[in-house]
C-alpha cells in the first residue's frame, strides 16, 4: 500500500485480470454533520460497485451473496460532500463458497480502502459452490490468493456498556435481515457519542439480525480503540473494531 501499513492485509490489483472502476458523488445524504463520507453509505456504493460489477461481466447481479466481515482503512482522513469518488474494485481473493473484493474509494482530497469477505449462497440460503463462470472471470485477478471466513473478534466483555438498538423496517433488505450497512449505522452512532473519527474499522457478521429481534447494542471504548458488539439473545450478530484518528472537531 501507498499511505503507511494497513492495520489488515489490503493487496493491490496484480496488474492482471478484471478490475471495474464506476464514479459517483458524495450526496448530503452520505455524509455526517461535518461533511464526512459516513462508513454506512461506504458500504453502500462498495456494494452497489459490487453489484454493477457482476453485471457489467454478464453475470447475475442479483445472485444471493452475504457479507462475512469487512475491513476499511482511511490513512489520510476521508471524502467530503460534493467531491467526485473513484470506486475500483477486484477480486483479491477465493475460497470454495466466497470471494474476497478489494475496493479503493479515491476522491481528490483523500483515499479510503475496503477489503470485504463475502459468502456465496444457493437460493435457500446455504452456502454455495462458486461456478466456473465465476471463476473464470474473477481468479485471474485472485492471483491464486487464498482467504477464509474466519472471525477474530472476541466476546463483549461483562463491562461492556449496554442499550437497546431498535429496528426499523427500513433496515431490513430483500432476505428479511438487517442489511450490512445498518449494522455501519450502529458503528457511526458509537463514534458520535464519543465523538471519534474513524481511521480504520472492522465489521465481522457472525449471525443474521432478523426482523423481531430485540437487539443490543454493546460497546467499550479503551483510548483511541472503539470495541461494539450487536447482540440478539445472548448472541453476538455482528461485532466492530474501530480505530480513531482522534477527536472530532
């Protein structure tokens, strides 16, 4: 990488395969009070890049795919409202059912990148074989690299803050579950009420969050190191690590 050491592995395109690149624009609704690109509405355009990405190689951009953990890294501070975004993205990345898509999010005044695991599903849910259509299109730019669905996160400990974390119904997508940018809704919260600004944060998604759920949302903050778990019956649904570049103004 260009700005430093990432605090997770971000390979760079190999120079080979595919790699698709789309432009969009910072939106009001995409940034904070202070003009900020949210991490939420991150996840987004990296998803919708995702999606036209398939499309775009003639493949089914429709085709059921859920998100395992996500690691976003902003060295150098983060898009403001109104600037141009680049969106590049590859496949870094294969197991047998999932694929790992690096995402670099480059305005003019800053570059923020995006490594995310997702997991392939058949259409009642289970993990699926990725096919050969895939694989011919996506592996040459995998460069034979290998990586998993492992989760590293830990328990939130019994300290842990609490407070409920009601659901709307806008939070839940097509499969009935709370989208992956919601739970980036949870993370930006957080940094507000400790008033943060985030260089480097970690997703991991250990359980579906259903509609009904009563859900918690559990945190510890120890210095520059945000720790939030979502918790649904004593069970972590999905958990961050966020890394502040320090207070914000």
């Amino acid at each position: 990488m260009k700005h430093g050491v990432a605090p997770v592995e971000l390979v760079d395109f190999p120079g080979k395969g595919r790699r698709f690149t789309t432009r969009v624009k910072v939106r009001f609704g995409d940034t904070d009070p202070r003009s900020r690109l949210r991490l939420d509405a991150l996840a987004r355009l990296v998803q919708d890049a995702g999606d036209d990405d398939l499309a775009d190689s003639g493949l089914d951009p429709l085709s059921p795919w859920v998100v395992r953990r996500t690691s976003v890294w902003a060295p150098d501070g983060w898009p403001r409202l109104g600037e141009p975004l680049e969106v590049a993205t590859f496949c870094s990345g294969l197991g047998s059912r999932w694929g790992e898509r690096r995402t670099s999010v480059t305005s003019p005044s800053a570059a923020v990148e995006v490594a995310a695991v997702w997991i392939f599903l058949d259409h009642q849910g289970r993990p699926a074989p990725l096919g050969e259509p895939f694989r011919s299109i996506y592996a040459p730019s995998a460069n034979d690299r290998r990586t998993s669905t492992r989760l590293h996160h830990p328990p939130p400990p019994p300290a842990a803050d609490s407070r409920p974390w009601p659901l709307r119904a806008s939070d839940l997508d097509i499969y009935d579950h709370v989208n992956n940018a919601v739970v980036w809704m949870a993370v930006e919260d957080e940094l507000a009420r400790h008033r943060l600004i985030p260089r480097s944060a970690d997703v991991e998604y250990h359980a579906p969050v259903d509609a009904g759920d009563e859900v918690e949302l559990r945190s510890q903050r120890d210095d520059a190191t945000l720790r939030l778990w979502l918790t649904g019956g004593d069970r972590v649904r999905a958990s961050a690590v966020v890394v502040a570049a320090g207070p914000r103004g």
